[in-house]
C-alpha cells in the first residue's frame, strides 16, 4: 500500500497557498525565502515612494511608478531573505515563523546568501534607472536595512525602525521628480514612519506570546493592554505630518478634505481591531494596501492640482 504523498510545506500566512503548492519544491522555499507569495509587504514598500511621485506633481508617471513597483519586489524580497539569515535561529522558536524556509533547514545558508545576491544586483539595476540624486538616497537606505533585523534584540521598538526602512521610497520617489528634497517629502516622510510603526505593531500582534518565550521585543509588547490607543494615537501623528505635507502643497481646506477617506479608513481599522485575534490582526495589517491607494489618490489629487 501506497503511502499518500506528503504536503508541500508552505508557510501559515501565505496569501497564494495554491499557487505556491504547485510549484517545484526548490522553486517553491525561494518563492517563499523572498516572501513572493506574500505580496502585502512589496505594496506597503511601494506606497510611499509612489505618494511622493505623485504628490510631487508625476501621478501619471508610469515609468517611475512600474520602475519603483519593480523595486519595491526585489528589494522587499532582499530584505526578507536578509531577515531570514540574520533571525533563522530566532524564527525556529517562534510558531509561525518556524516553517520558514531557512528556520526549517529546507533550504541551506549557503542557498539563501546566493538568492540575495542576486536580487541585490537586480536592485542595484533598477536604482541604476534613476536620476543620480535619487540614486544616492536609496543607497542611503542600506545601512538602516542591515540593521533592522537586530533591533529586536536591541530595542522595544523595532517597528520605529521599520519604519524608518519602510518609508525611504518617500525621499526617493520625490528625489526622481524633482531632482532634490523638499520640506514635503519630509512630512511625507515623517508621516509614512508613524504609519509604518502603526501597522506594524498591528502584525506584531500574532507574536505577541512566543516572541515574549524566545526574548524578542516589540512595539506590541511595549503597549501591552494600550495597543489600540497607542495605534490610534501613531495614526494620528501620521496624518497629521501628512495633513502638512499637503498644505505646504496647495494651503487650502480642500486639499486637507483629500486625506478623509484615509482618515477614515485608518479610523476603522482602530475600531474594529480585536487585539487578541491573530486572524483579526493579520486582516487589518493586511487591509493597508487599501490605505496605501487612499493616500496616493490624495496625494494624486494635490499634486496635479
């Protein structure tokens, strides 16, 4: 008698399970190594570099806008498998984080520093598409990627550097349009840091119990009991540093009434969360893909104006 054959091993939070399974195995750990079957994080990279394209008056610049949707994959996938280096001990302790490719020893050390390799050169390609002052603040970024997979052991607050990381595109994409930085990228910025630090200790939610057995800090443990207020209260700034980024734009009331629907959206999130809901807490981290595009329509709507 046959024995059946065994399930392809794929991760519990992966968004295309079917495709995924399909694949060869080899093809299937890298797929998953680089976090391609997960694709919320390569739109939350890409979001705030495409706000400053558009806020910057290119909204329609196709161009910039694939060219940073490309990096945003490759370089979200680099900084996964980095990630995945750096804590694959750490990942091993942690329930859903130990069947990971490299944590589950399905794919060697050696593999995995190759794969990065070349999605750092695939990077260092597109970066090679843009304008030379562009060029140099996204090589900027590097030093803060290296360093972000040690904060949890470092800090409380590892999402602050997150966000510091998660927000870069924002400098970048404003530096394609217009060649320099201005005082709006910077509110941009700010504002996308406190976004990122938010929707981030929503996802730090799920780990909540074994990240506190393996010793690694969060946001999310930090707040304790006051997640949601301290969400609610991280949003709050965001939209503010945005509110400004805008009206140093076009200082009008109509373009503070383009943040509305991210401003309510963002409201739902907070007061719909269920703290102590894994499923609720990956679904509303999850939902901010949605946000993103609220804020570029804003950001849209002011910089063409």
């Amino acid at each position: 008698m046959t024995e059946p054959a065994a399930e392809p091993a794929i991760v519990p939070d992966s968004e295309q399970r079917a495709i995924v399974a399909a694949l060869p195995s080899r093809a299937r750990d890298l797929v998953q190594l680089g976090r391609f079957d997960r694709p919320i994080g390569a739109w939350l990279l890409f979001w705030p570099g495409a706000w400053a394209i558009a806020l910057a008056g290119a909204p329609w610049r196709w161009d910039l806008l694939l060219l940073f949707a490309a990096g945003a994959i490759v370089m979200r996938g680099a900084g996964c498998v980095y990630n995945d280096i750096v804590d694959r001990d750490l990942d091993r302790k942690v329930e859903r984080t130990r069947s990971r490719p490299l944590a589950s020893g399905r794919i060697s050390l050696k593999l995995a520093w190759g794969f990065l390799i070349a999605l750092c050169l695939a990077g260092l390609g597109i970066n090679l598409m843009l304008n030379p002052t562009a060029q140099i603040i996204a090589i900027a970024s590097l030093a803060l990627v290296a360093a972000y997979p040690f904060m949890k052991r470092i800090t409380w607050w590892p999402q602050a550097w997150l966000g510091l990381v998660f927000s870069w595109a924002a400098p970048v994409g404003w530096a394609a349009v217009a060649g320099r930085i201005d005082p709006p990228a910077l509110l941009l910025y700010a504002g996308a840091v406190c976004w990122v630090i938010g929707y981030d200790t929503i996802y730090a939610l799920q780990d909540i119990e074994d990240d506190a057995l393996a010793g690694a800090k969060s946001s999310a443990r930090a707040l304790g009991r006051h997640a949601r207020p301290g969400v609610a209260g991280l949003y709050a700034v965001a939209l503010l540093f945005w509110a400004a980024a805008l009206w140093s734009i076009r200082p009008q009331p109509l373009a503070l009434a383009a943040l509305v629907p991210m401003a309510l959206h963002l409201g739902w999130q907070i007061a719909t969360l269920r703290t102590a809901d894994v499923a609720d807490a990956l679904a509303k981290f999850r939902s901010n893909r949605f946000a993103g595009l609220l804020m570029f329509l804003a950001c849209g709507v002011v910089g063409a104006a």
